[in-house]
C-alpha cells in the first residue's frame, strides 16, 4: 500500500530537525492541508538549532494559526528575544495531541535525532510499520552507481530516500553499515 493510502483516516505526525529545514516534508504537509477531511489529526513538530535557523517560517506560521492543525517549534538554543520552546524536538512528541497507536509518522532529520524519535513513537505506542524515515545522507551519484550511499542491503538514492522503519530497523543505526 502507498504511505499515502496508509495514512488516510489516520492521525498524522511530521517531525524535523535540522538540516534544510522542513524542505523534504513541505510536499507531506501541502497534501495533508489539501485533503484536510482524509486524516484524523495533523501534527508537525520541528526542531531548528537556534531561532535563526528556522527556516519556513511562513509556513510555520500559517500552520500555528489552524484550529485543525497542531505545530510546535522548538530550538536547542534560544536568544533573549525568542519566546518558544527550547530542547531537542524529541521532547515534543510526548506533548503533541495524537493517538500513537493510530498515527503515521514521518520523520527527517540527523540520523541520531531519528533513533530518538523512534524510540519516543514507540515507547507512546506507535508501530513500527506506520514510522518513516527519510534518509539524507552520503548522496553522490544519485543513479545507484557510486555506492556512497549504501545502506544496508539498500541504497539510499535508489530505493529510497524513504524507508519503511520496519523493513530497516535490523541496520538503521547501525554506524558501520
Ligand atoms: S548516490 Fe551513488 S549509489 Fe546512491
């Protein structure tokens, strides 16, 4: 079943950190907005390392002013002038207001921040099946040619970037492979 057909009728979760910003998970969050009344609820929780890095801020604006979605921002670093959140975006899952055991969840962002995610998802209820990764890493050739991206028995550029986390979970994590 496509992650999309998997996710109708489901509560939606959306976590980010780091990195480019929201760019890899905009589209998600475009569709979700565009066929609101398909999904339970819709929640996008993001993590930038300071206020300065938060990038799509319009975005995260526009979503913060609906009544039927819930985003939540949070910085490893604060200035004196920022008002939000402070921590990692892992801390934020226990806070958002979705039902894990009936939640899709896609996740991007640094591999160690995903694991933590994971283990988060997991310990609220969430299954393995319903939790996607993105992964970023180690692109070159981006034809399945180099090997640079290898994973495992996968290749990033090929068969991913996304992952089904329980197809992966007996190498994710793993710093060797
Ligand atoms: S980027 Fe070269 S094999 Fe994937």
């Amino acid at each position: 079943m496509a992650r999309r057909e998997k996710a109708i009728g489901k509560d939606v979760v959306i976590s980010k950190a780091g990195g480019i910003g929201l760019a890899p998970l905009r589209p998600a969050m475009y569709h979700l907005i565009s066929q609101r009344n398909q999904y339970g609820k819709i929640v996008i929780l993001y993590g930038a390392r300071t206020p300065e890095d938060i990038l799509y801020k319009h975005d995260l604006e526009q979503w913060r002013g609906r009544f039927d979605v819930e985003a939540q921002v949070t910085v490893d670093n604060a200035d004196g002038n920022w008002r939000g959140d402070v921590g990692v975006v892992t801390t934020l899952i226990r806070r958002a207001q979705f039902n894990p055991s009936r939640a899709i969840a896609m996740i991007c962002g640094p591999e160690v921040m995903m694991r933590f995610t994971i283990v988060e998802l997991q310990n609220c209820g969430a299954g393995e099946d319903n939790i996607f990764i993105s992964m970023e890493r180690n692109m070159r050739c981006g034809i399945g040619f180099c090997g640079h991206c290898q994973f495992g028995p996968v290749f990033v550029c090929k068969d991913g970037p996304v992952f089904n986390y329980g197809c992966i979970k007996n190498f994710f994590g793993k710093r060797e492979i």
